[in-house]
C-alpha cells in the first residue's frame, strides 16, 4: 500500500521553501522538483520545476548535477539549507514570544482580578522580552517583583508565583 500525502502548497514562495526543506533531509542526494512535486501531490505548470530548479541554483540554494540531462534535478547546498534553518529558528523564537506574551497577559489579568493593577511593569517586561536574552529577562522579572513585594503591593506568595507562571522555574 502506498501512502500519498496532501500537502498545502500554492505559491511559488510556498514552492521554493518546500524543495528546500525537503531536500535537507537528503542532503547529499539529488531530486528532480518535478518528481517532488507529483509525490507530494502539488500542482505545477509545464516549466515550473526547471524554472524553480533554476532560480535556486542562481541563488546560491542548490547546485545542478552536470551528468545528468533533466534539467531540473538539483541538490541543495550549503547556504540553502542555512536559509532554511535560520527560517525555522525565527519560527520557533516568534512561536516562544508568543507564548510568553500571553503568559503575562494571563497574569496582568489574574493580578487585576486581585486587584493589583500593575500594567506599566508588565507591559515593559512585555516589550522588553523579545530584545534581551531569557537570563536578562528573567533578572529583571525578578527585580521588578522583589521590588513590588517589598513596597508590600504584592504578597511575596503572588510575586512568587508570576515568577513561577512567566519563566516556568522557582525563585527563592
């Protein structure tokens, strides 16, 4: 039994990206795109592979393989697997910002609910997560809600536990 599967591809962009990460997979190997393309069930016109193939090769992305004559068989290199992984890297860090923004958003919310309204604080740290590292981040988490504790307008349990919510480790 042989399994195809659907993949949602439309745009040349959309193409051009799935070549690619496809290929880093078999990295030392050469594929036809027009072979790609009828496996994985995406539709392309008459010139669309060898035109695909072409442009990756003027970029830098993929390298041809002279002995053979189709002229859409290529291999990606270096660069085109480096442009993948740098793509996939920013995916990732949007996705982990993502889910720290609504991390805070969570907790203003539930530190409203208590009564404690301290938009400022955490919409600073909230701008301030996607430009200084995770260490730096979390320092200065800490420092604004020891600072809150101590001014007594958060209990230390509360401040403990925003902590605990935002960076998911303790504090002492």
């Amino acid at each position: 039994m042989r399994i195809r599967w659907i993949v949602e591809v439309s745009s040349l962009f959309q193409k051009k990206e799935f070549i690619l990460k496809l290929n880093i997979l078999h990295s030392d190997d050469f594929f036809s795109v027009e072979r790609i393309f009828e496996v994985s069930n995406i539709d392309f016109t008459f010139f669309e592979s060898e035109e695909l193939a072409s442009d990756l090769c003027e970029r830098g992305y993929a390298v041809r393989q002279e002995r053979y004559d189709i002229p859409d068989v290529i291999r990606i290199t270096i660069k085109g697997a480096g442009y993948i992984e740098r793509k996939v890297k920013r995916k990732q860090e949007q996705r982990i910002n993502n889910e720290i923004d609504e991390k805070i958003d969570l907790v203003l919310s539930q530190l409203t609910k208590l009564g404690y309204g301290h938009e400022i604080v955490f919409n600073e740290l909230k701008s301030l997560h996607t430009t200084l590292s995770k260490k730096s981040w979390s320092q200065l988490l800490k420092g604004k809600l020891i600072d809150l504790a101590l001014d007594k307008v958060l209990s230390i349990e509360v401040a403990k536990s925003v902590y605990e919510q935002l960076t998911d480790s303790g504090i002492n």
